[in-house]
C-alpha cells in the first residue's frame, strides 16, 4: 500500500515500487548518472546498467528477427517476387482493421515503387465479417493470379480452396487451428508448429519481415528492392493500434517508425495527423488514440477500405479527403459507441464482476463498437470481456483479455466443441459469431474455460506507481528523458507517479467529460493536470468540488505544446484524500 492508499476515488490500492526494483535503480543511478525517475522505469523493464545505453537507443539491425526463422516464409517471398517479375495479377485480401490496413499498404506501396499496382480487397465488417468468405475469394480467383492474405487466413480452409486458379499466401499472426489451409504459403509466428518467439508480432510484423526476405532474395541475384525503413511508419501504427507488446524488435519498429513518421512523408498519415489537430510530433500515445481509431472507423462503421485506401495513396488531395471522411466516421462511431457502452455496462453490472467472464449482448448492437465497448467493460471489470450484437437471429461479437488469460485459445476451443459459428483471435483479443440462442451456453463455457486459466481469481486492479514526485522537478527536460525510456504501450506501460498532498488551485470540467486543474505544494511550485474521462465516474465531481482538501494525485508525465512553448502536465489517472 503506497501512500497509504488503500481505496482511491476509483477505487484502487496503490502500489509502489517493489524492494529489488528500487535497489536495481540506485544501481543504474550510481553507474550511468542517470537521473532516479529514468533509472526507476529501466530498472523495472528489468535493464541492467550495463545495457541501459543500448536500450535507451535500440538499433533495428541488432534486434530484427532473421525473417527464415518463420515457416514458409522463403516460399512466401519466393511467390511474390516471381508475381513481381512476371507481372503477374496480384490481389491483396486484408482484414478491416488498423492493422490489415497497414499490412495491406505496405504490400501496396513496396509493389507500386516496383512498377506493379495490385488489387486490393477489403470485407464489409457487416455483410462479409472477419477473413476470406468463398464468394470474394472465388470472384478474386477468377480474376487474379496470385492473392495475398494479410492479417487473416490462417483458419480460412473453405476460402483459399474456393480460390481455384489462384495462388495464396498468408500473412498473418492470428491462433492457428491443428491444421493449416492449403495454400503455397501460410508465415504466421502462432501457427502451432511455431515456437512462439515471435508470436508477439502483428501482422504489418509478419509483412515487413516478408518483406525482407523479399529484399535478400532480390539482393542474391544482383538486383535492389524498395527503401524499407521508410515504411516503419505503418509497422509502428499498426503494433501500437493492434495493442502488440512493445518489447523487443517491436519496441524497435516503434522508435524507428515515429521517427518515419515524423517526417510526413506519407501523404495519408500527414493527413490524418491534421484532422486529428496533431501538432507536435507522433508518440505511441498518439497511433494509439488519435490516429488509429480514425483509420478503423471506416471498417466499424464506414466503407472498410477506407483505412488501406488512406495509409497507401501517394495523391495529397485523395489523402485529405479520405482523412476527412474517416474523421466524421469517427466522431459517428463515438456517438454509436457511448449508447452501446451504457446499456452493455448496465447489464453486465447486473450480472456481477466477481464471475470469470463479464458480458453483455444486444439487439441491433452495430458489429462495428462491440470491440472498442468489451475493452471498456474489461477495464471496469478487470476481467475478460465480450460483448456482442444480434441481427437476424445471429450474434456478432468481439472480446478483449487481461494481461495472463488467453482469450483467443478460449474461443477457438469453443468453436471446435460446436457452440460457436466461428471464433479466433489471439491472446489478447478475438472475435466470435454464434447463434442467438446459444449465446447464454457459449458465454457459460467460455466462462468455465476462462476460469481454468484463473480469471476468477483477479483481484481489483492496483495503480502501480513508480515513485513520488514534486511539481517542481517536473521539467521538460525529465519528461523527454524518461520518453527515450520508451515507446510505451501493451507489456510496457509508462511510468506513473504520485504527486503527494498537493492543493488544488483550479479545477473545471472542459469537454463532455475531461478534467482540467491545476495543483501545487506547499513550497509553492504549480504544474497543471488533464484527466479523460474523469466524469464517466466519480474522479471528476470529487476534485472539481474539492473544498480546499488536499489530495495525492497520479498519473503520468505529458509534454504539452501550446504556441510554440513546452510545458509538463500530468495526465491524471487516479487520486485519494491526503491521509486517507
């Protein structure tokens, strides 16, 4: 218990930093000079002071997989560049997503700087939902010679067999079932006959390490390919929208792929960063929660190669204008979201979050927000969540985990054992379509799988803090310095901190639900604070009418950049009465 925080206003005990970890950040303070709050984040990442200078600046060359360690991943580049060199009739099957976007526009952008324009084909998340369908697959066939798969396939059998005439390779990283489709090719790092080294991988992963094997292949017979590196932008986009662990090569692409993107070089994100009012540069923070729910809002609720459409143009005026149309998706999409939110909240409520699953289900609940509403029921919950909508007598839905419940196995279990349509995913997320009726047995049973893994068994969520700060060591220069520390996101999460028994000097609610306030200590040093979301519970009511109390604050440290100045601002998470 940390502060002596037992239950904050959100109801979380806080936790500080655990003995070893501290004595590893006195370590990495005494051998490198590093300032306390950077060494305390490499110490946790588990980073000894001999390899903080590497880690703090990570060399793609020395942490990129050797693309060969994948099964069919020479025969894959092998096809493809005998489509290239033939110019062959090439289509590009890509899931709906942030992710099968960018895999799709790699594929579309490494092609066209080759002289090939391919086809590119996206399912409607409603008519067609999840993956290759018989009917798209046999119409592609008809007309092409070769059809890429990216971001989905690896279960499809019935599809790729319906592609007579055709070549498929599969690019993707999803669960794998006991056998594979027969197709020339099928590189997925979670196909069960993988080792799993590299399963933490997205599919844009997978497609970049084709496409290097690709590159070598060109290389061995006296030819040159495309400028990799500067596709990292879409590899990055898509590890942090796919909510991949940003450890290892990942984190790599990530730093390497902001960079990229920084430039604004690719016309659709230069774009999109301009509808969404991005104004400094990118951060993981930013692909996470501007950029990439604006690219899946056209697979949600829109036209669902809208995304890829975005991500793979070279023409400035059709980037704005895609941007701009995801844009108002978007904001559609969070108004459709806010009234399945509630009611799914509400009924998942009445059931209880003690059990090991928390659900809910609805008729006429679009396909397009169950997604983004069962990560918000897992995070109330603490739990696994699934929620999903029901047209014409068939569920569509989709499921969020916590870190250490593999949802995706439990699912894909549950379609073998007959209770499902269909289901998959991975690990952390999956998808499902079941009949109506069936859907309180299946959620039962899932329930009973997920339990085998002890999900019944979590507690409350702890707010897990990195140690206690002032307002007056707050600096820019701090602040940048613990970012080298990451990018942050999934298995990496970024340092929070508590602010102690500070005095609120300012508080009002801005926006339909977000907290501005400024606070400070008694040696009269002043920082300012942002929370989201701080009305969707009681955080916000409470510090707006704080009464002159006095409260320790968490969260995290934002440089904020208003008419050229920076400036640190805590983005505020969680906070108690002081001596509570």
């Amino acid at each position: 218990m940390y502060l002596g925080v037992e239950t904050s206003l959100t109801g979380r005990r806080w936790v500080g930093p655990d003995v070893e970890v501290q004595r590893a950040a006195d370590q990495i303070v005494q051998q490198k000079g590093l300032p306390a709050p950077v060494a305390q984040v490499l110490a946790r990442r588990g980073v000894s002071p001999e390899a903080a200078d590497a880690f703090l600046a990570p060399a793609l060359r020395d942490l990129l997989p050797d693309p060969r360690l994948l099964k069919d991943m020479e025969k894959a580049a092998a096809r493809v560049l005998v489509a290239v060199a033939e110019c062959e009739r090439i289509a590009i099957f890509a899931d709906y997503d942030v992710d099968g976007g960018s895999s799709a526009a790699l594929l579309l952008d490494w092609m066209r700087q080759l002289g090939l324009r391919a086809t590119l084909y996206v399912p409607d998340r409603i008519d067609e939902g999840y993956g290759p369908n018989d009917a798209a697959m046999a119409e592609l066939a008809a007309a092409h010679d070769l059809i890429i798969c990216v971001d989905c396939g690896t279960l499809s059998h019935g599809p790729i067999a319906a592609a007579v005439g055709a070549d498929v390779v599969v690019l993707d990283h999803h669960l794998g079932g006991e056998t594979l489709p027969e197709a020339v090719a099928v590189v997925n790092p979670n196909r069960q006959d993988e080792d799993g080294d590299l399963g933490h991988l997205c599919a844009a992963a997978v497609v970049f390490l084709m496409l290097v094997e690709c590159g070598r292949q060109l290389r061995a017979a006296g030819k040159t390919g495309p400028d990799l590196m500067q596709m990292l932008d879409l590899v990055a986009l898509a590890t942090v929208a796919d909510v991949a662990p940003l450890i290892g090569v990942n984190r790599a692409f990530v730093r390497q792929g902001l960079r990229v993107m920084a430039a604004r070089d690719r016309p659709g994100l230069a774009a999109l960063a301009d509808v969404a009012r991005l104004d400094t540069a990118p951060a993981a923070y930013h692909l996470g929660y501007l950029l990439g729910p604006r690219i899946n809002a056209g697979g949600r609720i829109g036209q669902a190669d809208l995304g890829a459409r975005l991500l793979a143009t070279t023409d400035p005026h059709e980037a704005a204008a895609i941007a701009e149309r995801l844009d108002l998706l978007n904001t559609e999409r969070r108004d459709i979201e806010a009234s399945v939110r509630a009611a799914a909240m509400m009924q998942a409520e009445e059931r209880g979050f003690d059990a090991p699953l928390a659900w809910a289900a609805g008729d006429g609940w679009h396909p397009g927000v169950v997604g983004i509403v069962a990560a918000r029921l897992k995070e109330a919950s603490n739990r696994p969540a699934v929620v999903i909508g029901v047209e014409d007598g068939i569920g569509k839905g989709s499921g969020r985990s916590v870190t250490g419940i593999d949802l995706g196995a439990a699912i894909q279990r549950l379609a073998t054992e007959g209770l499902l349509v269909k289901g998959g995913g991975h690990k952390m997320a999956a998808g499902l379509t079941v009949r109506a009726e069936l859907i309180p047995e299946a959620m039962e049973r899932l329930g009973v799988l997920l339990a085998k893994q002890g999900a019944d068994r979590i507690g409350v969520a702890d707010l897990r803090l990195d140690g206690t700060m002032m307002p007056g060591a707050a600096q820019v220069e701090l602040a940048e310095m613990i970012e080298q520390v990451g990018p942050y996101g999934a298995a990496a999460p970024g340092p929070r901190y508590a602010f102690a028994d500070m005095q609120i000097f300012h508080a009002k609610r801005v926006g339909e639900n977000h907290l501005k306030l400024s606070f400070g200590d008694i040696g009269g040093a002043r920082m300012d604070a942002i929370c989201f979301g701080a009305y969707d519970g009681s955080l916000g009511p409470r510090l707006e009418q704080h009464g002159g109390a006095r409260f320790h604050l968490a969260g995290r440290l934002d440089i904020n950049t208003y008419r050229g100045r920076q400036s640190v601002q805590l983005r505020l998470e969680d906070a108690a009465p002081a001596g509570s």
